[in-house]
C-alpha cells in the first residue's frame, strides 16, 4: 500500500501513473513464471493505494462553495496577492482572507454531517485497516483462481498440486490479523506514523519516506519543517556552477557559486520592484512571488526542475519572460466545466484541494488563540530559519489560523510504539520541507528501528536515484532486514548531470545479497524511477503547492 502524501493526494492516480514502475522498481527481476520455479524467496507485489475519504474520486469532496463560477474569482484573488512578504500588505489582506474562508466552509447548512468533520488521518488509518482485511480475501480468493487454473490447464503447466496448495496455504486470509506492507511519503509518513501508533501489531513493512515530524504537525505549527531549505537552494548554485553553461543556462565560464547567487538575488531584488509584462495574446505580469514560487518548488525535485528553474531565470535576466509567461498560464486562467460531479455540483478544474486543507488543520490544533501579533513571530521566527522562503511556507499556518470545522475523530498521540515489525524511515541529507532531523526524532520513538539516510538534495529519497537506497528498501521488503545503523546512501544521479553511468554494470547491493545489473538495466530502472518521483511529486504536493507555491508547477 503507498500513499503520495499531501495531504490530499490521490493514491489511485499514482497507481495509474506509475504501480507498474513500482512493481518493477520492488519486484524479483524475471518473469514470476521461471523465476519462481527456482528461487523460493523470489517476491512479487500488488501495488495498492486509495483515494482518502474526501479526496479525489472519494465521496463526497470536500467543498467551500458551490458554484465554480464563484471559486474561481476568489482563487484569483488570494493568487494576486502575492506571498507574505512580497508586499507591506499582503500579509494583512491574506489573513483576512483565510478567516474569511474558514469562516465559509464552517457556515454549511449541512455543517453537523459535513464531511470535513470526519477526514482526519486517525480515520483514514481505520480505513486502511479495513482495506487490508478485503485485500486478504481477495488475495486469496485470486489465488485459488489462478492454482485451479494452472493445475488444470493439462501438459505443459507450470505447477503441480503440491506446489499449489503451498501457494493457497502462503496467501490464506486471516480475519483480524491481516498486516499491512506499506510506503509512505511526505505525509504520507504521518499516515503511517499515526497507524503504526495506533496498531502496532498490524505492520510488516513500513518504510516512511521524507519524514514529517508527528508532534510538530499536531499543533499545526509547520515549524521545523525548513532546517535545511537553504541548504537545498545553495546546492543550486553549487552544481550549476560545477556543470557549466553547458548544463545550466545561469552559468557561465568559470562562474562560481556565489556569483550565480548573487545574479539570482539581483534577479529577484529588480523584479520585486519592477514586475515584468509580458506581450502576448493573453496579457501576462511576472511579480516576485511568481519568481521566489518558481524556485521553492524547484527545490522538491532539484534532479528535474534545477534545469528548468535556471532557463527561467536566465530568460528573465536576458529580458526573455515567453517561457515563464506560459509556465503561468495554467494558474492564471479558469477553466470552467459544466459536467458535474459526483454530488451533482459544477466544479472548475483550477479549484484548491480544500480536502487537503481540512485534513491539516483539522488534524491539529485549533488556532482559534493565534493572534496577529502572535502569528507575525511566528512568521519572523521561520524567516530565521529559512530566509528565502520562510514566509512563503507560514502560509500553511496562516490557513489553519480561519479554519473553524473540528474533527470528530482524532489522533492526539502518543505517537510511539513497539511495532510488530521495526519500521525503515528514510531521510536526505538536504530535504528542503521534511527534515533528516524530524526522520532521527520520529525513529527514537519506534524501538528496533532505524533511519536510512540518502546523501542528495529533493524531497523524498526518490528526488534522486541511488541504487544503494533502493537495495536496502528491496532488501527490507523481501527478506525484513534493515539496514545497519548509520548507513549512508549515495545518489547515482545529480543536478545537471546523471552522473550515474556504469559501462561495465553495477552491483545493487542488497545486504549480502547483491544483484548484479547492466547498464541497460541500471538505466530503464533509473528512467522508472524517475517517473515514479515525477507521479509522487505530481499527485501528493498539491496541497502544499496550491498554498505556498502559488500553484506554479514545473
């Protein structure tokens, strides 16, 4: 079972967009049919995942207004305001506005059956259990299908009886006692971290990937989340620097990291004055918060994006904003759909991922206490810890702060717990929103478990690909053992550069028992994880991108 993150991400569109890359990415490598024959440890998965009550294809949603046509004028509205920050007013206006639109979402003439009263993780946790229980019959179910079958499909089957009544016997269902196998990111280790407390003795696996910190999350703080952002944002400037303009348009001969930071703040300092327009067939303004949104969101996938971000940026300090201009389009127009959902409301395909929202601030405390004055230092304090983007992310806060729908069910901790199976977190060194830090203090409270640490910029150990990671999760999978305390995993790819190519294969190390790979092989399965990444990114930082990102998506 897998979730993306979020909140509010939808687990069916990552399993349509890359389940079977995962399969390929964790399976035994070979065809089931003759490696099985052979390798009695050989392991094969079904990759599972859901909408969360409220999300996505689950209904209801989770809506604040009833007609598109009213959404999408407000979103606008929020979106031209900027960042907190990037003006004396914007702060001021987008607190009243967050107050204004919690207050709406509270006021629903339906308000004590309203679905956001029962989106919480504590709840969605329950479900997941539900769900392993109908995985374990339909396991087995499938599997005396296909036994059958093969048994008796005359010459030439692949499995005797003996064999099948093992394979029946290996996938029985047991009532109340299914286990869950799970791999959750971002968020989604929160959602883990909240089953594995609630019930310990239903986990097999679980690797919590990009780890958030569970108290901290609680009380809605948001507050330990930007430890290392800048140092994501300097390894920008280090390897455009170190790959050169060939790799990287802000570079330039022997250019060095300062002096592309020092281009980068000049870019955004003559910009925040000046906004540029744009002359086209739509009008088009590019501000400040365009561009600092441009760059934290570059930040999540520093493998893909630091490319993209740099062309930008040099289009913009040549006078070229054509490229930026249409990166824009996609938040600054609305698209208005006259089909109607589910619950049968007429939504527009721009509307913000309220369910998100709801889950989040509902999840934490209430901030019915936070002041002005007190959420200015709350502002003042992030900005400390990150300069560049500290206001941007007390955005998260800011939301929750108008928020007034309570959830019925919630988890208040404690979050530890002697799970039936010790639990794999992993962290990067440079995570720029979930901390190896918040990875090492959400583990001390899971006895027998222990951190894997990636050695790369991104969110998520999947923002770079490192066959050593993926060895040690396989290995964890398949035969239940973790890594040692203290391993350290290299990236086989950087920014700018793969910086992965093996010409005579490689050796995926799997704790003594390495698989040997082609180049060819390394390849497609580092192009696999590349989409995995672009899917996990894609479906379970929408919340987050939709909030303090001001929807730019790379």
């Amino acid at each position: 079972m897998i979730n993306p993150g979020g909140p509010g991400g939808s687990g069916i569109d990552i399993v349509r967009r890359a389940g079977s890359v995962l399969q390929n990415i964790l399976d035994t490598f070979g065809d089931p049919s003759d490696v099985l024959a052979n390798d009695s440890n050989a392991r094969y998965y079904d990759i599972l995942s859901f909408d969360p009550r409220g999300v996505g294809r689950s209904s209801p949603g989770v809506y604040c207004f009833d007609d598109a046509s009213v959404q999408a004028p407000w979103m606008l509205r929020v979106l031209a305001e900027g960042n907190i920050g990037s003006s004396d007013a914007a702060q001021g206006r987008l607190w009243s506005m967050s107050h204004a639109l919690g207050a709406t979402c509270s006021a629903k003439p339906d308000a004590h059956d309203d679905i956001k009263r029962h989106v919480s993780t504590a709840s969605v946790a329950r479900d997941m259990l539900e769900l392993m229980e109908k995985h374990g019959q339909w396991r087995e179910a499938e599997a005396s299908k296909s036994c059958r079958q093969s048994t008796n499909s005359g010459r030439g089957s692949r499995i005797s009886n003996v064999q099948g009544r093992k394979v029946r016997e290996s996938l029985q269902y047991k009532p109340g006692q299914e286990k869950l196998q799970y791999w959750g990111f971002s968020y989604g280790t929160y959602l883990g971290s909240t089953f594995a407390s609630m019930f310990p003795d239903r986990i097999e696996r679980m690797i919590l990937d990009g780890v958030v910190n569970a108290p901290n999350y609680l009380q809605a703080l948001w507050s330990d989340n930007l430890i290392d952002t800048e140092k994501v944002l300097r390894s920008f400037y280090h390897h455009c620097a170190s790959a050169g303009p060939s790799a990287c348009a802000l570079a330039r001969k022997d250019s060095t990291a300062a002096e592309i930071e020092k281009r980068v703040h000049d870019i955004l300092l003559g910009i925040f004055h000046n906004p540029l327009p744009v002359n086209g067939t739509i009008p088009e303004v590019i501000t400040y918060s365009d561009t600092k949104n441009l760059i934290f969101s570059g930040l999540y996938t520093p493998l893909r994006s630091f490319p993209v971000v740099a062309e930008l940026l040099a289009g913009l300090e040549r006078g070229d904003e054509t490229e930026f201009a249409k990166l824009l389009a996609q938040s600054h127009q609305f698209h208005y759909s006259d089909s109607p959902d589910r619950s049968g409301r007429i939504h527009s395909t721009s509307t913000v991922n309220y369910a998100g929202l709801a889950v989040a601030c509902g999840d934490g405390d209430a901030q019915g206490f936070l002041t002005y004055s007190l959420f200015d230092k709350h502002r003042l304090e992030l900005e400390s810890m990150s300069p560049h983007f500290g206001a941007i992310w007390s955005a998260l806060r800011l939301q929750c702060a108008g928020w007034q729908t309570r959830p019925l069910h919630r988890f208040r901790g404690p979050f530890t717990a002697h799970t039936s199976h010790p639990i794999l977190w992993i962290g990067n060194t440079a995570d720029p929103v979930t901390t190896l830090h918040s990875a090492h203090e959400m583990a001390r409270h899971f006895p027998d478990s222990v951190v894997l640490t990636q050695d790369s910029p991104g969110h998520c150990s999947i923002a770079a690909f490192s066959l050593c990671t993926v060895g040690r999760v396989r290995t964890y999978l398949h035969f239940g053992e973790l890594p040692e305390k203290g391993t350290v995993c290299k990236a086989d790819q950087r920014p700018f550069g793969d910086g992965g190519a093996h010409a005579d294969g490689v050796a995926m190390g799997m704790e003594g028992r390495e698989v040997w790979m082609a180049d060819e092989e390394v390849r497609m399965l580092a192009s696999g994880h590349a989409k995995l990444a672009e899917a996990v990114w894609g479906e379970g930082a929408g919340f987050v991108r939709q909030i303090v990102g001001g929807r730019v998506r790379i």
